[in-house]
C-alpha cells in the first residue's frame, strides 16, 4: 500500500484584530481539512516591516525571514482575507510583496494557494479576494478558483470561536480538499 504524502499549509490571516472573523475561520479550518494536511497559522503579520528594497537581500529584517522560511517550507497557503475599502488590507499586501521579490526567492511562484474570507456586511470580503487573485496572477502562483468562499454576514456564522455554521464548513472542506489536488498536481 502506498504511503499517503503529507500536506503542510501554511494559513494567513490578513487581519490583525484580537477578534477577528478571518483569524477565526483560519484557526476553524484545521478540524475540516482533509486527511494528510496540517494547517499552522502564521502569527507574527503585525512584525512585517513595510517593503523597502533597501532592506532587501542581505539586510532582510529578520522577520520577514523568518515569514520566508515558513512559507518555503508550505506545501500550500490558505489565505482569509478582510475587505478594506473595497481591496486587500494594507498589511497583508505588504507581507505579500517581501514574498514576491527577487531577493526573496519568488516565493510565491508555483505555489498552490486557497483564499476565502469573511465580513460582517453583506459581500463577505470577495472584492478583497478579487484582488489578491490579481495579484497572483503576476506571482505566477497556482490559486484555486473553486470554491469560492466568501464568508458573508460573518457574525451570524460563529459562536465564540467556534464555526457553527454547516454551510461555511463545507464550503471550507471543499476549499481544502481543491487545494490538497492542486498540491497533488505538483508532485
Ligand atoms: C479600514 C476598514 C475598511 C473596511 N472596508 C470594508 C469594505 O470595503 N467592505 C466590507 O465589506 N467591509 C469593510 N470593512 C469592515 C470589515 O469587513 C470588518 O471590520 C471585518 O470584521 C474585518 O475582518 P476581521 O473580522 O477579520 O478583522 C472595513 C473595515 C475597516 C477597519
């Protein structure tokens, strides 16, 4: 019987609120992963200096290289996203952008990423998810288009930090289970 390959993905949060819905989804995401995948959730966004490319190459901060490290070390990325006047937070663009570099190895390119999101309002973040798949296009990473997740009324889908609602659990399998065959791809 052939072994089962693992699959290590590395979740981001792009919202650095103590509450946060997307940070509630990312963490919610582990227990509906199929099996084989571990999800970590990167914890350190807020110590991501803005993008200088003076301070690229040899003088990376020290945090943006340890950001480099975990996300070489993913097999895949899983992305929750807010939506801040109608685009991409500016922190997790700037995270994003040490990633895309030169110096930084193009992380990015070839990499299997999922993206959802959640909000509070009525559109559940998916101008914010249109965008960072713009960005991935010039990546030259491999995101998946379906499903899409779009977390709307997001409120209404927690209880604590627990996500209750069916609905967002499956869509989240789905998301998932599409990312570990874009992995699978690859190998
Ligand atoms: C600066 C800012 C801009 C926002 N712009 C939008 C927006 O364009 N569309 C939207 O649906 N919600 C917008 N919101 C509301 C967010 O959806 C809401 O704060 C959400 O809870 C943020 O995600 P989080 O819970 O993961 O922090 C904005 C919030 C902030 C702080």
């Amino acid at each position: 019987m052939s072994e089962q390959a693992s699959t290590n993905v590395l979740g981001i949060s792009g919202s650095l609120r103590q509450e946060s819905f997307n940070t509630r989804l990312l963490h919610a995401s582990g227990a509906l992963a199929p099996l084989g995948m571990n999800i970590d959730v990167y914890e350190d966004l807020a110590h991501i200096p803005p993008y200088n490319s003076d301070n690229d190459g040899e003088n990376a901060p020290q945090a943006v290289e340890n950001f480099r490290a975990q996300v070489r070390d993913a097999d895949a990325l899983l992305i929750a996203t807010p939506e801040y006047n109608y685009s991409i937070p500016g922190v997790l663009k700037n995270a994003i952008d040490w990633l895309s570099t030169g110096d930084g190895g193009q992380l990015l390119a070839g990499k299997p990423i999922a993206v959802m999101g959640a909000a509070p309002t009525a559109f559940g973040s998916v101008r914010a998810q249109l965008a960072l798949r713009q960005v991935f296009v010039w990546t030259d990473s491999k995101p998946v288009v379906k499903p899409e997740v779009i977390v709307f009324n997001a409120h209404e889908r927690f209880d604590g930090d627990k996500l209750v609602d069916e609905g967002t659990q499956d869509l989240v399998r789905r998301l998932l289970q599409s990312l570990a065959a874009k992995v699978d791809e690859g190998r």
